[in-house]
C-alpha cells in the first residue's frame, strides 16, 4: 500500500466542512460553505439562506488550542459587553472549537458572526471618527483585560522579529541593515516609557480597514483578533494611524482622517500624554514584527510576493512614516 505523501498546509474540502457545520451547528441542510481567502489561516464563507457566518481553519501549529480559546474568551467579554465584534459561535454540544484531522495534523476550526457592511479604505473622516470611538469602547472592556497569550514587549516585537528577517534576507540587504538599526532605535525608546501612565490590557494589534465593516457609515464592527495579546493599548491607536498613511497617498486628506479617528476616540476615553508621546512609534515595532511573521510563516503561507522588491516597499512605507513624523533615528541615547 503507498504511503500518503506528508503535507505542510493543505486546504480541506469546502464541501466536506459544509457537511460537518451542518452536523454540528443549528443551520439547515442547505448551509453551504465557499473558499474565502487562503492566507495566514483560511477562511471559508458559509451561507445558510438569508444568514452568513465565517468559519476560519487556523493553519497548522500557527495556534495552540489555549492561544484560540484566550482569543474566543476576549471576544465572548466584549459581546457581552455589548461591544461590536465578530463573535464565535458554539455548536450544538456548547463547544466553540472544532478539531479537524487534517493531512498535516490536527487543525483548529471556529464559526464566527458575520459582520454587518463592507470593507473599503476609502472611507470619510466622519467614518474615520466613528472607527476612533468604536475602538475606544473596544478597549474601554480590554484595558486590564488579562490573556493568556504573548505579551508584546521590545524583546518579542523587535530583537527576535529582526533575528527572523535577516536569517530570511541576506544580511547585507539595505533594507535588513536599516530594520536592525531602526530597532536598536526602537527598543531604547520601549525601554523609556512611563510604563505607570500607560493603559495596558488586551490589544488586537491588526486594526485596519481590513478587519473591520462599515455599514452605511453608521456602524463599525472589528473582526480577526488572531494577533490579539497583551500589550499598550496605543499600539492598536498607532497601527491604525499608519496604515491610515499607507492607504492615503494625500497626506492633507490623512491628517483629516486622522485627526477626527483621535478625536471620535477621545470623545469614548482620553489618550494621555505619555500615550501620544509613543503613537509615532508604537506601529514602527508593530511592523517589525509583521515583516518577520512573513518572513517566518513563507511556507504556509502562498505568499510568493515576499522577495526583496516586496521588502523595499515595506521598509519605503516604514521611511514614508518616519519622514511624516520628523522621527530622526539615532542609537546614542
């Protein structure tokens, strides 16, 4: 008898996981489920007549079951909170997990709420202050809202994602160089933080227009906690900012967005001093990190882009920021 060949990340049967959500959920025998997007985990889209729900299959060993059941505990906190998420929901049995028996091994399955409205970047600034204030009811339930998770410090945001890149790229690149020195930067400002002035509890750490719907400009729900942690709650203020820059080549049109997503935010709680001292770096030690998830992740992950022209336009929008920002790097203190 062959033996099955291994595989690293296969992609299951939207068919046969149409069978298994209607055995194990309270749809219909016409729920049908559809290939979404194949990317950091897979997402399938299941349509049972009128109602839509996404279910997602972490890829393999990118989640441990207790990382999942940390980020579906945040997420049941913030529905019953009142807050406006994407939640999951349990299956007949109560249970919120799914275990699939994948070619590679065991896979981690959730059907989750579909959010109301659509995804665009091409947003107003009045929806740009209603994002500010429904992120800032968000973290009004997350502050002090401990996980059971990584908790993003200088050490897991910088020092060992820049150890990731260059073992990736090679070491004499440009842009690798200019990523070690901007985080030698970054960790010396970490290091000088009033860490008693600053809000900390749990942060989602991927807020942009990707992960989010807006419906007619009323409402606006988050989904896709999957990097959700502990850490400074202006991390999640500061990546928003910057990729508000990245999305917004005007930069009068950007201050306007941003300028009313603070003040939507402040109208729901204050961002304090020592906060807004960080928010031009806080998202530069974000996308450290997500360069090096990238580059870590290559082989699960159809991401045949990341090559060194990819890297080039990663580190320009990083210099894009820094320049907007007047930030001057020096490792001198």
């Amino acid at each position: 008898m062959t033996k099955k060949f291994p595989a690293i990340n296969s992609t299951l049967s939207p068919d046969e996981l149409s069978k298994l959500i209607q055995q194990k959920y309270k749809l219909s025998d016409k729920a049908v489920c559809s290939i979404f997007r194949l990317a950091m985990n897979h997402l399938y889209i299941v349509q049972d007549g009128e109602q839509k729900y996404v279910f997602r299959v972490y890829t393999y060993n990118w989640r441990t079951k207790l990382d999942i059941e940390e980020e579906l505990r945040l997420l049941l906190h913030l529905k019953e909170n009142g807050k406006s998420v994407a939640y999951p929901i349990a299956d007949q049995s109560d249970e919120y997990l799914q275990e699939i028996e994948a070619a590679e091994g065991k896979r981690f399955g959730v059907l989750f709420s579909f959010a109301n409205g659509a995804k665009t970047a091409g947003f107003s600034a009045q929806t740009s202050f209603l994002i500010g204030q429904t992120l800032a009811k968000i973290h009004q339930s997350t502050e002090n809202f401990e996980l059971k998770r990584i908790s993003y410090d200088a050490q897991n945001l910088l020092s060992d994602p820049v150890l990731k890149i260059k073992k990736f790229f090679k070491e004499n690149n440009s842009e690798v160089k200019f990523l070690e020195q901007l985080s030698a930067f970054l960790v010396l400002k970490m290091n000088k933080i009033d860490q008693q002035k600053m809000r900390t509890g749990s942060v989602h750490l991927d807020v942009w227009f990707d992960n989010l719907h807006i419906d007619n400009e009323k409402e606006v729900t988050f989904f896709d906690f999957d990097f959700c942690g502990n850490g400074y709650l202006s991390f999640d203020i500061s990546y928003f900012l910057f990729q508000l820059l990245a999305t917004n080549l005007n930069e009068e049109e950007y201050q306007a967005k941003a300028d009313s997503f603070l003040k939507g935010y402040e109208t729901v709680t204050e961002i304090n001093d020592e906060e807004k001292k960080f928010l031009p770096f806080a998202c530069l030690t974000i996308m450290t990190y997500y360069i090096s998830v990238q580059c870590d992740r290559f082989e699960y992950w159809t991401n045949i882009f990341l090559n060194e022209d990819h890297l080039k336009r990663m580190v320009g929008n990083l210099r894009r920021w820094i320049a907007y920002n007047k930030i001057e790097i020096t490792i001198n203190g």
